[in-house]
C-alpha cells in the first residue's frame, strides 16, 4: 500500500479526472456574453463593429434606487479616415441593455 493519502480513496487515474473536474469549468456561451453592435462612422461612412464583456467591461454606477452597468468603449476606422467614435453603453444588473449614445457615429 503506498503512503501517499490520495492513493487510499483513488487510483491516479481517477485523481487526475477528480483534478480535472474540479478545476475545469464550464465556459460561459458566447451569445450571451458579448454585447454586440456596429456603429457607422459620420465622416466617412465605414461601419466598424465593437462588443462589450458582459462579464468583464461593466462598471456599476448607482443611479436612484437600483444599480446600472456601464461601458464605455472608444472605436476607430482603419481604412478611409482615424474619426473616434465614442460609444456609451447602460444595462441592467440582468445585463439588459437600457441606453445607447455614441458621439462621431450612428448605430447601424
């Protein structure tokens, strides 16, 4: 009998699958994640799109009695002109998107 205190209870084989349930989780789905959008630049016309991290681009901003995420993002055409356009985005604590603006664009 070995002296190692996981050789008591498993095998190596199903220590090593124990280890690899535990420290594997399950990856979140992308459709729901990613924010998706297009914004259409006001200078010249090209169509650049951007997405937000659900999970990882919000910022909480407390407004009146409940809590509103919020993401700021800056995007830049590459083939016609450099015009920035600043996209401003608000969503619920359930990741519902309340408010769009951006500035130097429209959404397309």
């Amino acid at each position: 009998m070995d002296d190692r205190p996981w050789s008591i209870v498993y095998s190596r084989k199903e220590f090593m699958e124990f280890l690899k349930k535990l420290f594997s989780g399950s990856p979140a789905k992308p459709e729901k994640r990613y924010y998706t959008f297009s914004v259409k630049c006001l200078r010249c016309g090209e169509i650049i799109e951007g997405r937000v991290d659900l999970d990882n681009d919000l910022s909480v901003e407390y407004e009146s009695n409940r809590d509103v995420y919020y993401a700021r993002k800056m995007l830049m055409g590459n083939n016609k002109c450099f015009q920035r356009m600043e996209v401003e985005l608000k969503f619920t604590s359930t990741r519902e998107l309340l408010e769009q603006h951006v500035t130097g664009g429209e959404f397309s």
